[in-house]
C-alpha cells in the first residue's frame, strides 16, 4: 500500500475509515506511454540524454497560420463560451473538409465539436450505450478506449486481429463475438495506433454492413486521416451515412495541445450529444475553436511535416532491420512502426526499461495496446526528426549489440 492509500485508508483516532475511490475508477489500467514519458523526463532533469520515441505526439510546433489566427482572436479580447456544439462556421468547415477530401455530404448540423477526439469518444459512449453495454475493439489497439470504455461502466471486447486480417476487423470476427454474447457496438481505427495500418475501403464498408446487419452503432476513428504514405484513408461515412466518425486537429494540423476535435453523429444523436456538452464543459474553448477552423488553410504547412514523417519512415523501415529490429507490422499511416521483439525478450515492459534506462530511448511496450500479446511488442513513433530518428538507431543498435 502507498503513502497516498495509506492516508486515504486510515482516519483519524475515533474517526470511520475515510471514504474510498470508486470501485469502477480503481479498475482502469494506467496509459503505459506517459508513464513512460514521466521517467524519460525524470533521466533528463537529472541530466541525462533521452531520444523521446513513446508518445505520438508531433514534434513540430503548430503551423505559423493557426497560430496567428488564435493570437487575433486574442487581440480582440473578449473569450467566452460558445454554442455547446460549436462554433457555427467552424461546424460548416468541417462538414466542407468531408466534401472537398472525400465527396461526402455532411450537413453541418451534424457536426459537434469536442475536446479533442478523447471528448468526442466519452460524448459518443456515453450517447450510444447503455451501462453494461459491449463494444468490440481490437487487440492491439489504442489503450484508452478500454479504459474511457471501462471508467463508464462499458465492457471492452479486445478482438485479436493478425495478419490474417491485415490487423482489421472483419463481419466473421464481429459476427462470432456478438454470437458469443451480444455486442452493442463496434469501434475500428484507420489508420490505426499503434499498428499504422489502414483499412481498405471494401474492409471498412464489410464491417460497416456487418454493424446494420446486427443492428450495432459503428464508431470509426478517424484522427490519423491526413497521414498516409501509400493511399488515402477512406471515410467510413463513405460506406455508412450512419456511421459516427472522431476526429480530431491533433495529429495532422500538430495541435495536440490545443485540444479541440470533432464528431459527424446522425442527426438522431445531436441533441442527445448537445445536453451532454452542455452539462459537462459548457462547450469546448473558444480559442481552440477559432485555431481549428483556420487549420483547414494550413494544409501545406501540415504537409510539408508530412513529408518529414515520410522521410523518417523510409529511413526507419531500411534502418531497423539492419540492427536486428525488423519484424513489424505495415506501416502504412500515422507515425508509428509497432514491432515484435521477440528474439531479444518476451517482456516488453522490461526491454523498454532497459532501453530507456542503458540506450537513452524511450519507447512504448506492446503491453499498452495488446493486454494479451503484447508482452513481445513495442511501438517506435517517428514522428519528430529524422536526426532523432537516426541518434535513436545509433543507441539502439549499439545497446542490442551489447546485451
């Protein structure tokens, strides 16, 4: 027991037992990668050198014209709240990106806008599900969805996917899960974290015929569309007008920080969704907002870092094998290349201990994304430069050669 359970557990002499935290609370895992983060910056405040490859997070700074867009907004002084949904003519802006980029029409009363694409999976959770209620996801996937998913009292179904599937879903997976005992919804990510792998469109319109079939809500996030290196990703609004996308500026428009994302939800579910963001944070910052809508004319900033997440890319995949490091998975978006490890350990929590501790590199363990498999799995994130990328190679390759 900790000093922190200690002091919530025992109570002043005379005193009952002081209260303690929910039950439903305590049963949510931690996010692997930042504690990862929190003990590579703790080597660095003592002076040490750290190549930071845990965290899919942009290393760029946000493109020079949304970030001038935000400072006028300052300048004009007044900063309030704003409709629960959003601003009006960033809604629109959003529902023109789904035009211009993929030919979808999304009226823009459709559109919500959330506090990042974490906002908008509590908001659509919460809008769909009844307590209790599964959602299958795959194995392995993004951490925090079995963990937002198990903090609002849903179960998380963690699907194995392989290179069978291409690390997808298909209707026979979803179809033999919800036959075993029955789903309520299915969520997919493409491209995906922390495999970078993208679905094709005819995967994505199977699993979305799957979901009408059996009558569950579709949920495809989306927040690495923009970051693709052999095709473009495909909307799954494409393939199912009913579909409820998230999205978000973090990723492509490198504005993690800001935290402003963004849902396309059937016209059934907006005003469920709207009293929600009423209730909880009134509606999401305004600065964030304005910044959004000025990233849609950033595009060839955000490509020219593009270009950079490419060029690492191609370094990294002729790179890692050269030092031993060359089972991966298809990277064919995001930032990151998920690799399995098992010649040299199969507890991915200890390689990245010792990598962080005796290389000065800090990457994720599989066990964040696959709690069944992802004891001989890491993810690498290329997404800062390709001079930290090469440095991270270097201390790599000479760390595995010496153990």
């Amino acid at each position: 027991m900790t000093a922190i359970e200690d002091a919530m557990t025992i109570a002043a002499p005379g005193l009952p037992p002081a209260p303690k935290p929910a039950q439903r609370a305590q049963g949510v895992s931690p996010f692997i990668v930042m504690d990862v983060m929190n003990a590579a910056e703790a080597i660095e405040r003592r002076g040490g050198s750290v190549v930071h490859m845990e965290v899919g997070q942009p290393s760029a700074a946000t493109p020079a014209s949304i970030r001038a867009a935000a400072a006028r907004a300052l300048e004009d002084g007044r900063i309030g709240y704003t409709q629960a949904l959003g601003i009006g003519s960033l809604r629109a802006r959003i529902a023109r990106h789904y035009r211009d980029t993929y030919g979808v029409e999304v009226p823009a009363e459709r559109v919500v806008v959330t506090t990042g694409s974490s906002g908008g999976f509590i908001l659509s959770f919460l809008a769909c599900f009844e307590p209790g209620a599964r959602i299958a996801i795959t194995a392995p996937g993004y951490p925090a969805y079995r963990n937002i998913l198990t903090a609002l009292g849903l179960e998380p179904v963690a699907i194995p996917v392989g290179p069978e599937t291409r690390y997808a879903l298909t209707p026979e997976l979803i179809a033999r899960a919800h036959a075993e005992r029955p789903l309520a919804g299915v969520l997919t990510m493409s491209p995906a974290n922390p495999t970078g792998v993208v679905m094709t469109p005819e995967a994505i319109a199977a699993v979305a015929t799957e979901c009408r079939r059996l009558g569950l809500w579709y949920i495809s996030d989306e927040i690495y569309h923009g970051l693709t290196y052999e095709r473009p990703a495909t909307t799954a609004l494409a393939a199912d007008p009913d579909a409820i996308i998230v999205n978000s500026f973090s990723k492509y428009y490198c504005m993690t920080g800001w935290r402003v994302g963004w849902l396309v939800v059937p016209e059934r579910l907006v005003r469920v969704i709207e009293r929600l963001q009423q209730n909880f944070s009134i509606s999401v910052p305004m600065l964030s907002q304005v910044a959004g809508e000025a990233a849609f004319d950033a595009i060839e900033e955000c490509e020219a870092i593009k270009a950079g997440y490419a060029q690492n890319r191609a370094y990294l995949l002729k790179a890692l094998p050269e030092i031993g490091l060359g089972d991966f998975l298809p990277v064919d978006g995001a930032f990151y290349i998920y690799l399995d490890i098992g010649r040299y350990s199969n507890d991915s929590m200890s390689f990245c201990r010792d990598a962080l501790e005796n290389a000065g590199v800090a990457i994720t363990p599989g066990l964040d994304f696959d709690e069944g498999r992802g004891a001989r799995t890491v993810r690498l994130s290329f997404a800062g430069s390709l001079a930290k990328c090469e440095e991270a190679v270097a201390r790599l390759g000479r760390w595995l050669k010496a153990r």
